[in-house]
C-alpha cells in the first residue's frame, strides 16, 4: 500500500516547506518590526504608513499577493530577485508576497505588546535624554518582544501553513507534490493523513517550543 511513495520526494518537498517558512519569518519579524515602529512613532507620514499597509495588506487575500509577485513583478516588470531559473525565482517571490502579508500580522502583535510597556517608562527614558529610537530598542521593544511569543508563535504556525499556497505558482512545496500525488495515486485518503501528519510534526512541536519559551520570558508586572 506504500509502495508508490518511494516514486516521490515527500522529505525533500517538506524541507522546501520549511525553507519558505523560515526565510519568510526572519523577513516578516524584521519588516514587520519597522512597521510596528512606524506605527508609535512620532512622525505622521510613517503612522499614516504603516497603519494604511497594515490595513490594505491584512485584507487582501495571499493567493492574490503571490500571484501578483509571479504575474506582476516577473512576468510583467521583469523583477527576478536574482533568479537564475525559473524554479528559483519562483521561490524567491513566494517567499517576498509570504513577508509582505506576514509582517502585517507580526506588526499588529508588537503593537500590542508596546501597549503592554507602561508609559511611564518610555517618558523617564526621554527624560534623562535618549532618542525615540532609543527608547524603542532598549525600553520599549525588548518587553514588546517577551510579552508577544504567544502571539508571535500564533503567526508563525499560520505562516507555516500559508506556505501551502506558494504551489500557485509553481514551487515545488508539500502541497503541490501533494496535489501530483492525488492526481496520479487513487490513495486520496493516504495521501491527505500523511501529508497532514507532516505539518502536525511542523506545527505543533514550534507551539509547544515556543510557547514554553514565553512563560520563561513573560515580564512579571
């Protein structure tokens, strides 16, 4: 009855999977920061900016972000990200639309817990002289971290299975060898278990991880 899966890569799918979600968690948590930081910042141009994307990206469905990646930026515009086959410029705009939509998220979960730090805190770090920019990276954002795993963790489990629609265009991710394999196999039921097994041993392990990691770090207030 398992014969037919030696025909197929299903490890080597589930570490592009793994690729795609790792690649696009530091791009999301790095972006999704400055977007945070726009957000409680002084200047108005860049808290009208960062809200007006957190708002306009949250509402637009990811399918639609990574076909305008593949249609609009490469095939359209040209835009390769360095590619120099297919394949891998595929993989490149899957990972660029996966960080465009995640960071709106990780950026709402910073906000949060910046509200979390007491206002006291960041007027008696201006007081005795430091920048805004300071106080965001050594007051504010280092409590802003601890208090949001949970939340961050959330995101990056939906962030692992969001992966799944980098098959639209074409990377060779567990979902489209999954789809190959429904299509050639009449092992439907199969095929379904153990591929949603794979992202179970993705998935849970990280919520447990990390959620032990955010009662070790939580800030006690």
């Amino acid at each position: 009855m398992f014969d037919f899966l030696s025909d197929y890569d299903i490890l080597g799918a589930f570490w592009t999977t793994v690729q795609l979600t790792l690649l696009s968690a530091v791009g999301s948590l790095i972006w999704g920061t400055l977007l945070a930081a726009m957000r409680v910042g002084p200047v108005p141009l860049m808290r009208g900016f960062g809200t007006a994307y957190v708002n306009i990206v949250r509402n637009i469905p990811l399918t639609v972000i990574i076909l305008f990646a593949s249609l609009g930026l490469y095939q359209t515009l040209g835009v390769d990200l360095g590619g120099d086959r297919t394949e891998s410029i595929n993989f490149r705009l899957a990972v660029l639309g996966l960080i465009v939509y995640t960071s709106a998220f990780v950026c709402e979960a910073l906000r949060s817990g910046i509200n979390t730090v007491p206002v006291g805190q960041a007027e008696a770090a201006r007081a005795i002289g430091l920048s805004f920019s300071q106080v965001l990276r050594l007051v504010v954002l280092p409590q802003a971290f601890r208090s949001t795993v949970g939340p961050l963790t959330n995101v990056l489990i939906a962030l692992t299975k969001n992966t799944t629609v980098a098959a639209a265009i074409g990377v060779a991710e567990a979902a489209l060898l999954m789809k190959e394999m429904i299509e050639n196999e009449a092992q439907l039921l199969l095929i379904s278990a153990i591929f949603a097994f794979g992202f179970v041993c993705l998935t849970l392990p990280t919520g447990l991880i990390l959620g032990w990691v955010g009662k070790k770090v939580a800030v006690k207030r």
